[in-house]
C-alpha cells in the first residue's frame, strides 16, 4: 500500500501508538484486518461508468447502477418527463429509473486526501472509513465528528488518540475500550465517565490512577500500567491482534457480592410521541394515519434497531443496540443494565490473595471477574424515554438507538440535534422527517438518502439545496423538480397529491410501502 494518503495516516498511526502505547508496533497497513474487525459494514460497488471501485453505506439491492461521486455530472439537464409518465405515481417511478444512479464515494464540503471512504464531510486525510464530520486522521473507522488520529474505532465525537475503542466521547488516549466519555488514557476498560488513567475498569465514575477498579498510588499505578503495555506491544506485535474488551472477560457466571435494588418504574407518556408522529404525518402526506404502532416493522425496515434482553445480573430487560458492537456485548452473557453498572462497579480494594504488583495479561481475568459486566444502555438528562437504548439530553422518544439531543422521535438510529425523525437512520440535524437515510439538514422529508439542506423532498438520493421535488439523484440546486427537471410548482403539487394519496392509501391498507429509495432504482412496485 503506497501513496501520500497512506504515508501520512502511517506516520500519524505510529504517532498515536507512542502516545497510546508508549512505543511503535509496526506499519499501520499490518493491523488493517483486526482494526477493520466488528465495524459497521460498507457496501462495495462498481462504477457503471468508469468501472472504479464504489463505496457505499445503505440497504442496496443487487443489480443497480452505481456512480462515484467524483463522475456526477453536476451541470447536466434533463429534460420534464411527458405527460404520459406523469399521469401517476407508477408511471413517475419507471421514468426515473432510466435516471437513477446511487453514488458512492461522496466527499462534501471543506475535504481533501480521501481514499476508500464515504460519507465524509469537512475532513482530511481520511482511509476505509464512512460517515465522518470535521474529523483528521481516521483509518478503518466509521461514525464520527470531530474526531482526530483515531484507527479501528466506531461511533467517536470530539476525541483524539484512539484505536480500536467504540462509543467514544470528549476522550483523548483510548486503546480496546467502550463506552468511555469525557475521561482520559483509558486501557481496556467499559462504561467510564470522567476518569482519568484507568486500565480494565467497568463502571467507574470521576476515577483516576486504577487497574481493575482498584485505585493505586501514582507511581505505582505508572509502573503496572508501564509493564502490561510492555506486554500488550509484545502481543501485538507478535499475532497482528489482540482480543477486545469483550473477549477478555471471564466467560463463567460470578457468584455475585452485589444484588441490585430493583429500578423504580418510570412513568411514560406514548401519548406524545403518537401525537408527534402525526404531526409528522400532516405535513408530509397531508394528513394523519393513525397509530405508529402498526406501522413498526415498515419504519424500521433499512433502520438499525433495538432489541430487549436480560440482565445477567438481575433478569431486568436491558435494550441493546444492533450494531456489530453491541451484539458483542450481548453475547458475553454479562450484560447489565445502566443502573446496575453503576451500582456495582464502583472502586474497591484489592481483592483478597491479589497482589496487584503480579498483576499480568495472562492473569487479569482474576481481577476484573467480579466487575466485569457491560451495559448496551444510558439514560442522562432526558425525560420520557421508552425502550431506548442510549438517550442523553433527550426526550419523548420511543425505540430509538444513540438518541442524543433530540426530542420526538421513534423507531430511528442516530437522530442527532433533530426532532419528529420516524424511521430515520444517520440523519442529523433534520426535522419532520419520514424513512429518511445517512443525510444532514433537512425537513419535511420522506424516503431520502444521502443529502443535506433539502426540504419538501420525497424519494431523493444524493441532492443538495433541493427543495419541494421528488424522484431525484444527484443533482442540486431544484426546486418543484420531478425526475431531476423542473417542472414548476403547479405540475409539482398536482404529482405530490397524487404521491401523498399514493403512499397513505398503501400504509392504511397494509401498512407498508414496498417502494423505498434504495429499490426504486431497480424494481417495479
């Protein structure tokens, strides 16, 4: 693997293992099959134009045509659809297609040096990775913002230094590590929040100075902490991997010291998300459909849920999540939920007949048995929150995954700084949205994929400042637009009635729509 892109990202992921690890472990193109372990997968297409390699994130079907962002054709015209297409909705659907290419490779904004990647937004010198905003130095990672030298890591915002760690937040130096916010120098350890050089620690809160939730003194923290990275190098090194966080805890049951106290039921009110979900459905299709219950299985089609399990702790329901990581979590048969984490892993002495000076990687599962547990869930500063897994200044949300700053919303993953998102995935800063897919600013939309600051839009892919149109790709700049030409505002609203008589009458009559924008480029309805 060679070129400037490369060079650069290996000179910064040799940098990051001195920092992480205190020392190189070898070229960065050597790790590049364990880093890419357990990520978010990307599509991997082929540019019916040029025959380049596409990459690409969404539910698409075999046999449609793909395009890289770089060969869209930003100034070409295309002439209205005929009367005879026009006539309805089906007929609309079949003209497109002879128009529709998915595209791949999208590069936005303030970016340059990108290779292999998709979904990156104002940001440099990026590898293998998809779905990135103002972020530097990333390889082999997905999901991020303003994330800099991070390498085989997921869903991270506002980090720095980090190699194969997930969930990520305000945290410099992490290395194998989950769930870990506003902390730093974190070692194979789950669920921190404000701690500061802890290594194998579950659950612990404003720590600082622990190996196994045992806190020591600095300088002998410094020198266990010195000798396991000597051993965590010496491994790497040796087999070009090394087990994750979940793979190291003990895979017998503990005979457990701490009984949880039962959580006090929280009240909910369903209510308001079903009066939001209407809302919705007003401005998008003109009217209410009743109950979004019915409607479940149909938003989340293309949608990362969630799903209930049991705590092993106490055989409470604990929501998880269907990301790669969170399934991994799952099966270590040690899940807890949020509260129980926080209850038990707190910090402790040395347990009886450990020397923590003899502490190695060999033996560390002595230690950690008892505080070893992980939680798919958090729930901070939010309010009316029912079936989520994670929810942090959020409220009136129900069966939504990584809900942060959000408010009426359902059925949806990552709905960022958005409100009234149904069935929505990756789609931030956005509001009033339906089925709408790894996009950034926009309202009042259904079924859109990969765009930003549209609104009034219906079955769009890849467009930008798009506005009141519907069956368009990769074009910007429209408005009152049908099959990427436009047609003026009175063709538009007699073909969006048509449209909104179209997708009420399928969704009352059985509750779903099989046409969505990831097929419409490819089947008849």
């Amino acid at each position: 693997m060679k070129g400037e892109i490369y060079e650069m990202l290996n000179k910064q992921w040799k940098s990051a293992c001195k920092v992480i690890l205190m020392q190189e472990i070898g070229e960065l193109k050597e790790y590049e099959g364990w880093l890419r372990e357990s990520l978010e997968p990307l599509s991997i297409e082929k540019s019916g134009i040029s025959g380049k390699k596409i990459l690409a994130v969404g539910n698409y079907p075999k046999g449609i045509k793909f395009i890289s962002f770089d060969e869209v054709d930003q100034g070409k015209k295309f002439q209205p659809l005929s009367i005879n297409d026009i006539k309805d909705i089906d007929g609309i659907a079949d003209a497109v297609r002879e128009r529709a290419s998915y595209c791949g490779n999208i590069v936005l904004g303030n970016s340059s040096q990108i290779e292999h990647s998709t979904g990156i937004e104002d940001s440099h010198f990026m590898l293998g990775s998809h779905t990135f905003h103002k972020s530097e130095y990333i390889a082999h990672c997905t999901l991020g913002r303003e994330t800099s030298h991070a390498f085989g890591s997921s869903f991270i915002g506002e980090s720095s230094f980090l190699i194969k760690s997930d969930n990520i937040w305000r945290t410099a130096r992490c290395f194998c590590s989950s769930w870990v916010y506003e902390s730093s120098d974190a070692h194979y350890s789950h669920g921190l929040n404000g701690c500061f050089d802890c290594m194998f620690c579950f659950g612990l809160r404003g720590a600082k100075n622990c190996v196994g939730n045992v806190q020591l003194e600095k300088g002998k923290y410094a020198e266990l902490k010195t000798k396991l990275l000597v051993e965590i190098t010496a491994e790497l090194k040796k087999r070009k991997r090394l087990a994750f966080v979940t793979e190291i805890v003990p895979k017998k049951k503990t005979t457990l010291q701490f009984r949880p106290t039962p959580e006090k039921a929280k009240e909910s009110d369903f209510g308001a998300i079903e009066a939001a979900f209407s809302k919705a459905c007003e401005l998008i299709f003109g009217r209410s459909i009743g109950s979004i219950l019915p409607l479940e299985k149909y938003l989340l089609r293309n949608v990362r849920g969630s799903s209930a399990h049991s705590s092993a702790l106490s055989g409470t329901p604990v929501f998880a999540g269907s990301m790669q990581l969170d399934l991994e979590r799952v099966k270590t048969g040690r899940l807890a939920t949020f509260y129980e984490l926080l209850g038990m892993s707190k910090i402790r002495e040395s347990p009886e007949g450990v020397k923590m000076e003899n502490i190695r990687l060999s033996n560390i599962q002595n230690l950690i048995e008892p505080i070893a547990y992980f939680s798919t869930e958090e729930e901070t500063q939010s309010k009316n929150i029912i079936e989520c897994p994670t929810a942090n200044c959020a409220s009136d949300c129900f069966r939504c995954n990584r809900t942060y700053y959000v408010k009426y919303c359902a059925l949806s993953f990552w709905p960022r700084n958005s409100e009234h998102m149904f069935g929505c995935d990756s789609t931030r800063n956005s509001s009033f949205c339906i089925k709408c897919h790894n996009s950034y600013k926009l309202g009042r939309c259904f079924e859109a994929d990969t765009s930003q600051n549209c609104t009034g839009c219906y079955f769009i892919h890849n467009c930008e400042n798009v506005h009141d149109s519907m069956f368009c790709f990769n074009v910007k700049n429209l408005r009152y637009a049908i099959g990427n030409a436009e047609v003026g505002r009175e063709k538009f609203m007699q073909a969006k009635e048509a449209l909104q008589k179209y997708i009420i009458e399928r969704l009352e009559r059985s509750n779903a729509l099989e046409l969505d924008i990831f097929n419409i480029g490819h089947c008849k309805n």
